[in-house]
C-alpha cells in the first residue's frame, strides 16, 4: 500500500546551503565564473591539489602495507600519538613535547573527518547531558547548527562580530558565557573562525577559559584550520586557554584542510578531563557511541598522516607547505582589499585583519543573487567568500562585482 512506504507524507528538503550552491556553480555554463562557495584551498590555477608530501607517503604506504584490517574502535594508536602531538604542543618547543598541564588528561579519537568528531562531541553531550543546551556563534558554519538539531539538543545563539563587523564582540561572547546554564556546550571556533575570520587575541582566549570553567560550560572547540591562520602552534591559543584553567573540554581537529585530504575523512576527537581518570571514563562512553555510528574508523588518511608526521624531514616539508598556503591566503586578503578600494567599493580593510579561508561581506539574498546572475560570482550565506579561491586574474573581477552589488 503507497500509505506504508518510507517516502509517504514526507517532503523533499532542500539542498545543502554550500555544496548546493556548488552544485549550482557547476552547471553554470559561463566561462568567466568564480567559485568562492566552497571551503577548500585552491593555488593560483583554481586547482586543490595533493600535497607533495601526501603523494611520498602514499608511495611508501603502497610499497609497505601488508593488510586492510580494522583499525581498533579509538582509532590508530600512532595516529592518535601524532595528532596529540600536534594539538598540545607548547609554543617553542620540539616536536613530541606536550604542554606541562595535559599530563594524562587528554584521550584522543580517530574519526572520519573533523565533522564525525563535531557529531560525536556532541552526541556525547546529549548522551551524558540530555537536558544541556549548545549554544553556537552567530554566525558560523552552517553545519552546526544542523549537527545540534538532529542530535535533539537545543540550539542557543550567541553574538560574534561587533555591529560594523569589523571586530570580535568579546563583551557580548563573555556575556552569552555568563548568562548560559551550568552544564551547558558551547561550540567555539579555535582559528579561523568560519565564516568571518575573525579570531579572539591570545588575551582574550584566557578571558573566554575563564568565565567558561566558572561558569561550567562544556567547551567544543572546532579546530578544523590549525596552520592556517597565524601557525600551526600559535593558532591553538584557545587550547593552551583551557588547558591552563583546568576545566574539561573536547577539541575537534580536521586533517582536511592543513593536509589538503578533503576526500579522505581523517579527523579526531581530543577528550581533556578533569585528570586522567575522568578522560578514561569519557573515552569509554565516546567508544560506545563509535561502536554505533561508524564502529571503526576509515584507515587510509591516517596512515598518511602518521607517515608525514613520524618522519622528521617529511614534517618539515609538511610544515613548509602549510606555510605557503598561509601566506597565500594571507597575500590574497590584502590583494582583494586594494582591489576593493580601486573598484570604488569604499573601505573593506577590516578583512585584512581576519584570518584564515573565509571573508564575510555580509550581504543580502537579494545582493548574493546578483553576484551570481550578473556576475557569475559564486558566495554562500551573508556573503561568505573562500579567500583561496581568489586568483591573481579574477580578484580585479571579484572586487568590481562586489562594487557593483554594494553600490
């Protein structure tokens, strides 16, 4: 009977608020357009290509496997060794060295991509906390808001940017802080904050640490650009915040970006507790959560990982590359910034402050349309460009787009 199928009474939903305006950007047929949706890095030809040192790991990998068996519920030891390492190393200090306060606090995840570990952070919230709410910045990457909603927590906004957008309104987070129940999540954005690109200071970190732990938020830092923002260990001030005040918190990481291994799904969830016992209890729940979802995770990017990161030249030439992709994405806010001001467009120069792959131009529906139908300039909600997706050819065409819809 039709009444008894799945797809009875039930509506079609509408697509994903940035793959499906990529998908659009695909069957354009223009040749001029421009694809600043989608959150990837790309060089100067428009291509995200695979890291040099990727492709020497993959040939060792291939040459050295012997076996596609599970992986252990956790994940790869040696992956969770490396990605410790990266997480909590203390500014200065040599590869290996972990911050002074982590002793034994921190257990760590294997997970498929820096969003299973978001997912699984906060199913582990709903599942020890049912009555907790999640409060997430406003604005931020779509995604977590439609992560805390099918988990069945409720979502809470707090502010972000000042009124002009020029800066972090440090005040109105603090206050959001104050104002949330004890036992509350709060998803906070270590680097590179998506979509604005504007970061707290290493001051204000410390600021935010504090008024969390006393007020007994649970912290889930997002942690998906490290490296790309002012250095792979100067952008995780946040960490170092919460590790100092000695709280519990989660920290998601993404091997996506700084490893360009977008189509691999590697990321890990770190669980710091309140001591090493704590942190053992919570790896057991977050385990029997793994066990349901995805029961072991997928082996093939942390294998890569593991190979760069064991090898002391191979992370080094990691670390260069990484460089250069910051310094490109850094070289491209200033480059759009004059271009702006020549274009006519008025003054933007508050994007140069920001950090990491995204802008926010904040603009309507009504003017993002524009961009896309007159223009063939491709951005997502607000106004969000990927600052990577800029090129030396289309920034001049980006910025009199962007002149002509603000106009």
């Amino acid at each position: 009977m039709a009444g008894s199928n799945l797809s009875a009474r039930v509506q079609a939903l509408p697509g994903d608020p940035i793959f499906g305006v990529v998908e659009r950007f695909k069957a354009d047929p223009r040749p001029n357009k421009v694809n600043l949706a989608q959150g990837v890095y790309m060089d100067e030809s428009g291509s995200t290509p695979i890291l040099g040192t990727v492709r020497e790991a993959e040939r060792r990998l291939l040459a050295s496997s012997t076996t596609k068996v599970y992986k252990p519920i956790a994940g790869d030891p040696r992956y969770l060794e490396v990605m410790r390492a990266i997480l909590f190393r203390p500014a200065g200090a040599p590869w290996g060295d972990l911050e002074p306060a982590v002793s034994g606090r921190v257990e760590m995840v294997q997970t498929p991509g820096g969003t299973g570990a978001i997912r699984l952070a906060v199913e582990l919230v709903t599942h020890l906390r049912p009555e907790a709410e999640i409060w997430i910045s406003e604005p931020t990457w779509p995604n977590h808001r439609q992560i805390v909603d099918e988990s069945g927590a409720v979502a809470r906004q707090h502010t972000w940017l000042s009124a002009d957008g020029a800066r972090l309104d440090i005040e109105g987070l603090l206050a959001a802080i104050d104002a949330a129940r004890p036992g509350d999540a709060m998803i906070l954005h270590a680097s590179c904050h998506n979509p604005t690109g504007i970061d707290p200071t290493p001051a204000q970190w410390s600021e935010i640490a504090a008024h969390a732990t006393a007020r007994g938020i649970l912290p889930i830092i997002d942690f998906a650009y490290q490296g790309f923002g002012d250095g792979l260990v100067e952008d995780a001030a946040a960490v170092r915040a919460f590790l100092q005040v000695g709280g519990e918190f989660l920290v998601a990481s993404s091997g996506s970006k700084n490893f360009a291994l977008y189509d691999e799904r590697i990321g890990a969830l770190a669980i710091v507790g309140a001591d090493a016992s704590a942190a053992t209890t919570l790896l057991s729940h977050v385990k029997a959560l793994v066990r349901t979802a995805w029961s072991n995770p997928p082996a093939h990017g942390g294998e890569i990982i593991v190979e760069i990161l064991s090898d002391p030249k191979l992370r080094a030439e990691w670390e260069l590359e990484v460089t250069a992709m910051r310094t490109r994405i850094a070289d491209n806010r200033a480059a759009l910034v004059a271009a702006l001001a020549a274009a006519g467009a008025g003054d933007w120069s508050h994007l140069a402050n920001g950090r990491g792959m995204f802008a926010l131009l904040n603009l309507d529906d009504a003017q993002i349309a524009r961009l896309r139908d007159d223009h063939a300039v491709y951005v997502v909600a607000l106004g969000r460009l990927n600052v990577a997706g800029l090129t030396s050819t289309n920034i001049p065409v980006v910025a009199k787009a962007i002149a002509a819809v603000v106009a």
